[in-house]
C-alpha cells in the first residue's frame, strides 16, 4: 500500500525557516517524481515544487523560488522542502504527492499544517 | 503561466442528478488535464488524467471529456459519497496550475 506521510509543519513567525520531511512506503521511491502541493485555509490548491526521480531537476512556482527548496534522500525514502524568509502568506496545509510521470499526482498524503505569524 | 478557470463554483445537487462541471484553460494544453475530488479535511483524490482516463478505483459513473482549451467532468448519478469539491489540473507546463474548484453540495 501506497503511504505518504508529511511531518515538520508549526508555527513560525514572519521571516523564519522550517523544514518539511514526506516519509515514502509502498513504492519503489526513487522510480518517481515527487511534488509538494499547498492549500490556505479555505482555498485552492496551489502546486509548489516538483522534482525529478534522480533529484537532477527541479521546479517551482514563483512565489517560493529563491525562497524553498525541494529535496529528496532515495535512501531513506523520503522528500523534503526546506523552507527559509516564510511569509504570512506560505500559511497552508503542505501536501506531498506522488507524480506520475512528472503529471498528475496519484498518491498524496494526509497534509501538514505551516502557520506563519507573529 | 496557464491559468484554469471552472463554473460553476458551487452548486446544489440531489442524489441520482446527473451534474457536469467545466474547466476551461487560457491557452491549449492538449489532453493534459486531470481532475481530483477533494472531502473537508482530506487530501485531494486523482480521479481522471490525459482529460478522459478513468483512474484505477474509480467509479464508471465519473467520466471526462474534451482536449485544448476545453474540458468537462460529468458524474452521471450522483451519489452521496460524491459530495465534495472538484478541482482540474493542468499539467501541459510549469508552473502546474489548478482550477478554483467547484463545490458540490446536498439539495
């Protein structure tokens, strides 16, 4: 059974770093692209990151770039995305999901929640 | 960036309706669209890619349709368990973008 299971999410005020860990199982891990996907309270969902199987490429969205980075250990199965000059706006429940052939995401997990205030 | 638009955004249903949701891109992304249910709460659930394939698991009575610009998620009998919001994704280009969501809800 595919499990995604995110971990790192609290409370930061305005301008900190925190890191975020997805512990991968089920799959052959280093065989996919992984991604981090967001959603504010009560909105949409935003993708943030993707990244290649060999961690080779990497992709953001706008708004974090320069800011977050998206990283993967193949070993120890898990992905992260370290997050530095958080904003008020970054508060969102933090997904990581597996994507299929760099698409669509199949597998997600259960989602960790990033608050950003002082 | 392709930005993703969806109507309507919210909209009441009974069970057994048959309900059709649009998503329209700004620019032509051939097939590549999925769609994904999403549950107060929950993560969001892969139910259509490449605009009309069934993801494994999935119940026949969803389906889609459509290619370029132009798209639609159709769940021919509703059911209770399909209360929820639907958001489309495109993943022609970076950054992948989501639609706004449409929420179904109960008559």
């Amino acid at each position: 059974e595919v499990q995604l299971v995110e971990s790192g999410g609290g409370l930061v005020q305005p301008g900190g770093s925190l890191r975020l860990s997805c512990a991968a199982s089920g799959f052959t891990f280093s065989s996919y692209w992984m991604s981090w996907v967001r959603q504010a309270p009560g909105k949409g969902l935003e993708w943030v990151a993707n990244i290649k199987q060999d961690g080779s490429e990497k992709y953001y969205v706008d708004s974090v770039k320069g800011r977050f980075t998206i990283s993967r250990d193949n070993a120890k199965n898990s992905l992260y995305l370290q997050m530095n000059s958080l904003r008020a706006e970054d508060t969102a429940v933090y997904y990581c999901a597996r994507a299929r052939n760099n698409w669509n995401y199949d597998y997600w997990g259960q989602g960790t929640l990033v608050t950003v205030s002082s | 960036a392709i930005r993703m638009t969806q109507s309507p955004s919210s909209f009441s249903a009974s069970t057994g309706d048959r309900v059709t949701i649009t998503c329209r891109a700004s620019q032509g992304i051939s097939s590549y669209l999925a769609w994904y249910q999403q549950k107060p709460g929950k993560a969001p659930k892969l139910l259509i890619y490449a605009a009309s394939t069934l993801q494994s698991g999935v119940p026949s009575r969803f389906s889609g349709s459509g290619s370029g610009t132009d798209f639609t998620l159709t769940i021919s009998c509703l059911q209770s368990e399909d209360f929820a919001t639907y958001y489309c994704q495109q993943y022609y280009s970076y950054p992948r973008t989501f639609g706004p969501g449409t929420k179904v809800d109960i008559k």
